[in-house]
C-alpha cells in the first residue's frame, strides 16, 4: 500500500471527515453439514475478495461446488464487489488440510498458506508431508488455476499461520514447529517444543531464507506485516523465556505472553518487546497492521490488566478487548480498552485504510462500549469499529448472533468498503441479510458499505475569473450531493459533477456532503482553491547580508508557473542569470538592489527588491583566517590549464568554485572531505558541462566546513 503526500507552497490542504456507521450490504455462506470455517480474506484493487479456510464433506460458492479429497480440504474463492463468487477451488489429500492465510499480487496471482497431512494435491502439484503436519505455500492465477506448492516442514507438528506479500512480490510467512524443519536448504531445530519460524520466498515459490526464535516451551508465530523497507513485524505467543537473535524475553507469570519483534529484509532480528496479562493477554488478536510512519497497531482480549512496556489497561469484565500501538522503534506508545462491567470482548483482526483510519473486527457478548458506541448482544455477536487518526472511536456496529469469534478477519478496499470472514454456526444476522448454517460451523463472508466523501479539483490556482471543474469521488454510489464552494454555508450546486466560477481573489475552502437519503458523509478541503488577481513575480534570497565575497541562493516564488526568468543582481539593466533558482556570487561590498522578471509568454511580472543584500567590506584583499594559509595558481595567466594549490590546518571539508566576472558559478572542482597539509587541483578552463570557456578574469573561491576563506583572480589567455 503506497502512501503519497502532496506539498505546494503557499497552499495549505486539510481534509476533514465526518464519519456515520455504515450498513451491512450483503451477507453470504458456504458450507453443508460438515465443519466449514473461513480463516483469512483479502482484496484487490477492483473490490474482488479472496477467501481461504477449509471445510468438510462438500461446500457450494454459488454455482461452484467444491467436494473434499479426505477429512478436510483447503479452499480459495474469489467474489466480485456484490458477492457473485467468480470462481472457487480447493486442494488436499485424504487426512486434514487447512487454509490459513491469504495474500494477492498486482496482477490478481493469489498466495495462500496453511498446513497439510499425508499427501496434499493442488491442481497438478503435489506434496507429502514429512511427519505429522508439514506447511505449503502456494499460488494460483487470476483464474484460480494452481501455479505451484511448497513445502517445509519435518517429523513433526509444523504449521504456517500467516503470509503477507512486498512490494517485489516477495512472500514472508511465520509459524511455528517443531525439533527439525527444512525450508528448502535451510534448516532449523527448535530449543524445547515449537518455536517460531519467519521465512522468506520468492514469487517462484524457492525459500530465500529462514530464521527461528523460542525457547524451552511452547512459542508460536500468529502475524506478520511488512513495511516499505521490506522490514517484516511478528506477533505471536511465548512461555517462560524466547530469544530473538540477541534478544531475550522472558514472560510474565506462568501464561502465555504476547511477543512483537521485527526484523529487516535480510530476516535479522532487530528487536523484540512484549505484553502480558493478569491471565492471559491474548484471547485472539491474531493481526498486527502498519500505518504510513511504519507504526504497528494490534489488537485482541485480556483479562484483569494487561501491560504494554510502562502502561498497563484494566479490565473489567471476563475478557475485554485491547487496542495498543508502538513506533517502529518497538516502544509501546498507547493501550486503550474497552470499559464496561459487563463487556466480554476480543479483538481479531485490525486493517488501515489510505487516510490512517484504524479499523477493528472481534466478537463480544452483552454489552459492548467503545468511545460513545454501545453495542448489545445476548449470546455472541462480532462488531467492526472504527477508530480515526487521532484515535477517536468514531462508529462501531454489530453482525451475527452465533458467530465463532476465532477465526474472524476483515481487509478495506480503496473505496473503504469493508470485508469480513469467519465462520457461524446457528443463525447469523447481519442488517437484513440472516444467515442459516447447514452444519458445525458455515463459512460467512460480508461487506460492510461505509459512506465515505471525496472529490477533487481540475485546478486549484489560477486568475481571476477561474473556472473550476469538481468530480465527485465519492464511494458507495450516494444519491444526493450538496457542495458549499466558498464555506459559506450556503449550498453553491446540487450536481453530482459541478463546475464553479471564482470571480474574486482568495483562497477558498470547498465542503461536500454526500447522502443517499439514510447514510450522509462530508469531507471539507480546507484552503483547497487560491484565486489570484494577476501573474506575480517574488523571490528570496537564503542570505541578504555578509561579509565579501557572499554567495547567494535565490529561490523563485513566482505565482503562476512562470516558464522564463530573468534575473538583475546589480540593478544595472543587464541579465544577469536566467536561470528559476540561481546562485550568485557578490564580490564588491555594498547594498544592491535585485530583481526578478518572469514570464509564461503571455502574461509578465517583475519583482524589484531595492537595497536587498548588503555586502560588507573586509581590510585584507586575500581574506584568510586561521584555516588556511595558502591559496594560490600556477600558471597565472594561463592557457588551457592552471594549479590551484591550497593548505588547509585541518582535516575538513573543502569546496573550491570557479566563478565568472558577473558572479556566477561556472564550475565546482571540488565539494569533498580533505586531510589537513597541502593539496592541489588542476582546473582545465571549461565550465560545469566541460565545455572551454573563453579568455578573461575569472575568480576561484575557496569553502572551508561551509565558510568562505578566501576569493582570488585568475586570467585565461587563450
């Protein structure tokens, strides 16, 4: 996921969401009469959903009807945005298979994992496993066609729990195993019972790499996130003491601890933290996410009080639900619950959407209370909230009735429509969708539609009149639109795709409301349209006053996206740089007046800064101090190469320029570290492009650590 931001000067651009709970658009099952459970779901760029689990007996996606080779099979289905199931297909052999994770590439490949007993086939591909339990990864196309399987595993129980992809379309999976495992040529022993596995694939499905932490007991890796440096983030479980590389935990009391560590892309552990509980801090919770800044956030359930590095939350009821967040350092920075006497909660699964918003699915009983949202049950429902940037809870609603709150995750499409999977036994209800199981468990899968406002604008500078065009972005196809051009107050259009004329000067914030005559969503781009009377010139400069010589940085700050510059340092009525953002070099003391004429070959500006740098004069004509005590060439006059040869009193670093008579930097011999003593650079008369230039004056000026020591001449004759 590609985080961008957008800066531009002198506009300021702040969006502001008011958010209303969303509805439940459509629910759908599968399963028969045996036990059928969805595990993970995930989703591509068009809104398609992919689903993974397993099930018994036989189970019907639409018209797809898929039959098990043994016990348990795996599945994967692939639904389009309104539920149609596209296509769906299954693998394993005669003994328990199971899907447990899920993850898509750009070109719509699915990835799956999970574990497998015996044989296993998938589509023309197949595995046995060494011992009991062995894990596979594996790949279909865009169609549900198998592309290939892996495996990795040894004599005994072995399982892959999670799988997330890069941006290079690399896998990273963790789980646990036990005694020995091989991951393609690599090999890991566990220290006591399972231990933790991370492990890397390429998109051909060969193991890169594979690393293990534990100790003496029972540790498991439950979920992995990567962020845009290919630096991978595990959640899991531990008992008594874990190591990590060079880092050790040890856990709280006799229960199992939660453990978050991360690693680089090389699969090296960088660090390791942990949190724990009164009782156990992890009913569930099964997810970790990362934000833009690369700040992870999990969730799940606990008991009593939990503890997150130096803050601790407590409980209230049997279980109730966490929420906590840590920097990419692996410092915990906040842990916040849920807080009624009678909530019994967990947390399952978290996802952030493009804007930072956090999103949470679990399941509760009785009363559930997340910021000023209270939902009620009385047997077990799910719920999905949202939590905004500023860690607000901002909605929350409730699904189910029977729902199995284990195996329960959800994902967010880039219109901010939410997927949810599981499994139900019972009766299900979510809005007016109730679903009946056939069996044990049934698989559901559901979207949740959340209004959500957005638009932008074909231009947002221009002159006075400035018309601009607005396109309505936003999701979940409203029926009513209500734009406020101007933050007046006063609705400006009613069209879904307007366009408004600014006849005067200003900057203007633009509202839209969004409504389908039940759900309404607004979004305000603050300070979004400038209007401006005419073509302005401006500029400035980094320095305006200094001792000689003083070199300059002048920074164009022209409105509207001028094409030609013309630059007057001296005020003398000669064009001195056409460059946008020149460096000009003052030689003489005095006060000079700068100007600035620029262009776009219609309309013109200019900008005069009377007096605007002042240059003060020095007694010596060479201008060393202590740094330097020699600078000088040889030969002078020269003709085509000249010896600068300098001294310097200690080590530091040295740029050394060639400037015209006008001021203007032509040629940078050198900007590096020097030790200190003496050194010499040959400069063979040409500029910056290595073009000779022509016979005259011309000055090298000599920096030491950022400060100028010294300006001396030197003739080309040629």
């Amino acid at each position: 996921m590609k985080k961008r931001i957008i800066l531009f000067v002198m506009v300021v651009f702040i969006s502001a969401l008011f958010s209303q709970a969303p509805d439940w658009k459509w629910a759908i099952q599968a399963g028969e009469s045996g036990w059928d459970s969805g595990c993970d779901i995930t989703v591509d760029s068009n809104g398609n959903s992919y689903v993974t689990g397993y099930f018994e007996g036989y189970i019907n996606f639409g018209s797809n009807t898929l039959t098990s080779n043994g016990d348990r099979d795996v599945f994967v289905a692939k639904l389009d945005v309104n539920s149609n199931c596209l296509w769906a297909t299954n693998a394993g052999g005669i003994s328990y298979d199971r899907g447990f994770s899920i993850a898509i590439d750009n070109n719509g490949n699915s990835y799956v994992t999970g574990d497998f007993k015996e044989t296993a086939t998938f589509g023309s591909y197949s595995l046995t496993s060494s011992g009991y339990n062995d894990i596979f990864v594996a790949k279909l196309d865009s169609n549900g066609n198998w592309l290939w399987a892996a495996q990795a595993g040894g004599n005994f129980l072995d399982s892959c729990n999670a799988l997330i992809m890069d941006d290079n379309d690399n896998i990273f999976v963790t789980g646990d195993f036990w005694e020995t495992s091989t991951f393609g040529s690599y090999s890991l022993t566990s220290s006591g019972n399972n231990d933790i596995f991370v492990a890397k694939l390429d998109v051909n499905g060969n193991w890169l790499w594979a690393i293990q932490a534990g100790g003496s007991s029972y540790d498991y890796g439950l979920a992995i996130a990567i962020d845009n440096y290919g630096n991978s983030y595990v959640k899991g479980l531990f008992h008594y003491t874990a190591t990590f590389g060079q880092y050790s935990l040890i856990a709280y009391g006799y229960d199992y601890n939660t453990f978050i560590a991360k690693l680089d892309a090389n699969g090296n552990w960088l660090w390791a933290t942990k949190a724990y509980g009164g009782i156990d801090v992890n009913y569930g919770g099964e997810t970790i996410a990362l934000d833009a800044n690369g700040n992870s956030y999990t969730t799940g359930g606990f008991s009593q009080t939990a503890t997150f590095g130096s803050r601790s939350v407590t409980g209230t009821g049997a279980s109730d639900i966490y929420l906590a967040k840590m920097d990419t350092n692996g410092n915990w920075l906040w842990a916040i619950t849920s807080g009624e006497s009678n909530d019994s909660g967990t947390g399952h699964g978290i996802s952030i959407d493009d804007y930072g918003n956090k999103y949470i699915v679990g399941g509760f009983a009785n009363t559930l209370t997340l910021g000023s949202n209270s939902l009620t049950c009385e047997t077990g429902d799910i719920f999905v909230a949202k939590m905004d940037t500023n860690d607000n809870w901002l909605w929350a609603v409730q699904g189910g009735e029977s729902v199995h709150a284990i195996n329960i995750d959800l994902v967010i499409d880039n219109l901010n429509n939410i997927f949810v999977a599981g499994d139900f036994w019972d009766i299900a209800t979510f809005g007016n969708s109730s679903l009946i199981s056939n069996g044990d468990r049934d698989i559901f899968v559901v979207r949740c539609g959340q209004y959500f406002s957005d638009f932008i604008a074909d231009i947002t500078l221009g002159y006075i009149p400035l018309t601009v065009n607005f396109s309505d972005l936003s999701a979940n196809n409203p029926t009513a639109w209500e734009w406020d051009f101007n933050y007046d107050g006063i609705i400006d259009s009613y069209e879904q795709h307007p366009t408004y004329i600014y006849s005067q000067s200003g900057i203007y914030t633009v509202l839209l409301t969004v409504s389908d005559g039940t759900n309404t969503d607004t979004k305000i781009n603050t300070n979004y349209i400038t209007v401006v009377d005419a073509f302005t010139a401006d500029f400035e400069a980094d320095i305006t006053s200094g001792l000689q010589p003083l070199e300059v940085q002048f920074t164009d700050l022209s409105l509207i996206d001028p094409t030609n510059w013309e630059w007057d340092f001296d005020n003398d009525g000669t064009v001195d740089s056409y460059e946008q953002n020149p460096i000009y070099l003052f030689l003489e003391e005095g006060a000079y007046t700068v100007s600035l004429t620029v262009s776009d070959g219609v309309n013109f500006d200019t900008e005069i800064k009377e007096d605007y740098i002042h240059i003060m004069g020095l007694n010596s004509d060479d201008c060393f101090v202590s740094l330097v005590t020699q600078l000088d060439n040889h030969p002078n006059p020269f003709n085509p190469a000249t010896t600068i040869n300098f001294s310097i009193q200690y080590n530091s670093k040295v740029d050394l320029s060639i400037f015209n008579i006008k001021g203007q930097k032509i040629k940078t011999l050198t900007n590096n570290e020097f030790t200190k003593g003496s050194h010499s650079i040959i400069w063979n008369g040409d500029d910056e492009f290595n073009n000779p230039v022509s016979s005259g004056i011309y000055y090298y000026k000599l920096n030491v650590d950022d400060k100028t020591e010294a300006v001396k001449k030197c003739l080309l004759l040629k």
